[in-house]
C-alpha cells in the first residue's frame, strides 16, 4: 500500500466503519478526511464519486469507491497477509443469506437515517415503514441463525461478514434507530467484537469541523 493513502468518509458512518476497521486489522495507516455536508450534490465533496457516496479511499492512481470494495483493495495491498473470508468463500447459503441481509440492513439504515434524520422526512411515509418492518425482519432472521452460521465458518482472523455485521450492529445503537436488546444473540456477538482493539480504534463519532 503506498505511504499516502486518504480514506474519504464520516467516523458516523457504518460503511466508512468497515473500511477503517480492516485498514486497523491490517496495520495500514491512512490519512482521514471527513465529509462534513452529506446534504452536498457536488461529487468533488466525495472524493469524485459521481454517486455521490462515502466512503472513498484515494490512491495515487485513483480513487477506489464503496466499502467492500475498498476491503479489498487493502487487503490486496497488506504487507502482513492476513486470513480474510470474503462473500464468495462462506461455505453455504444460510452464510450467504446472512451477508444479504447484513447488506440489506446496512442499506435500510442509511434510508431510515438520510430520509428522516437529515432530509427529515415523516416517518409514518410507507417508505420508511416498510423499510424498518423488513429491517426488523432481518435483524430477527440474523439473530436466529448467527450462531449456525459462525460455527458452520471455516478458520480465520476476519471476515467480511462478522465485520459488517459488527458495523450495522453498533450503528443502531449509534443513530438511536432500533433496539439492539431484544436480539440476544446480536447483542452478545456484538459485546464480543466490541473487544477488538481495531473496533476500539474506529469507535462511531460525529466528525467536527475544524475552527477557522
Ligand atoms: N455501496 C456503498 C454505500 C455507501 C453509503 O450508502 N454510504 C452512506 C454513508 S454511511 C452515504 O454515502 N450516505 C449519503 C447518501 O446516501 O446520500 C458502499 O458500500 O460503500
């Protein structure tokens, strides 16, 4: 990976999360520069990402855009090979529903928060209604199979899943959207990750913007 490496994102995002979280497993440092108007269309405040989305990692040859892809990115460019289980390696499709609907989630969480939270839109629109009753849905079903699925993993020291999960998990609490309490299997995956030193190191925060 070269020296100067930025990651362009907010420290409350849930996708910026998993960027950092694998940058912090892979001892890759990077510059951070925050996005601090979200309600901005010019994608020149995205690092160039005509869709106008966070995060961005900008190399010297370019920007990479998009969370997963950006994992990958690192973990190509990693000077300590690390064992990463990525989508295509789980070993079923309950694992690959898991991934789904961990992606659904992540997905839902940014309608629920940019639609009401900063564009403040009613909540009671069908729009985001049905987005939370399938949001709910989803958490119940990943609550019910987490511990099938963990255990059906093959060995490994991060995985594309459990990281992302642990990323949506904790953003609910974060943005105050749902409860996390009632998945008892959730919560308790999600006191466990909690303890990593790399999810210590990229705790969600709102970004300042710096005076003068
Ligand atoms: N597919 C993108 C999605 C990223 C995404 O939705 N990021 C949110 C921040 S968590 C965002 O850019 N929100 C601004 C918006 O939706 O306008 C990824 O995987 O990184």
């Amino acid at each position: 990976m070269p020296e100067q490496v930025r990651l362009v994102g907010r420290s409350s995002s849930h996708y910026t999360r998993l960027a950092r979280l694998f940058a912090e497993e892979l001892d890759i440092a990077y510059a951070f520069e925050p996005v601090h108007d979200l309600a901005s269309r010019d994608p020149v405040d995205y690092a160039g990402n005509p869709a106008l989305k966070l995060p961005v990692l900008v190399l010297p040859e370019g920007p990479v855009f998009g969370a997963e892809n950006i994992c990958r990115t690192l973990v190509a460019g990693a000077r300590q090979p690390r064992r990463i289980l990525w989508t295509e390696q789980l070993p079923d499709p309950r694992a690959r529903n898991a991934q789904e609907l961990v992606w659904h989630g992540m997905g839902a969480q940014v309608q629920l928060v940019f639609g009401m939270q900063v564009a403040r839109l009613p909540a009671e629109n069908l729009y985001f209604a049905k987005a939370a009753d399938g949001f709910r849905n989803a958490l119940a079903w990943l609550d019910a199979n987490l511990e099938s699925v963990l255990r059906g993993l093959p060995p490994r020291d991060v995985s594309l899943l459990e990281a992302s999960l642990f990323c949506l998990l904790e953003h609910l609490d974060f943005r105050n959207t749902l409860p996390l309490a009632p998945y008892r299997h959730l919560a308790a995956f999600a006191a466990a990750w909690r303890e990593r030193p790399a999810s210590q190191r990229t705790a969600y925060a709102f970004d300042v913007v710096a005076p003068g």
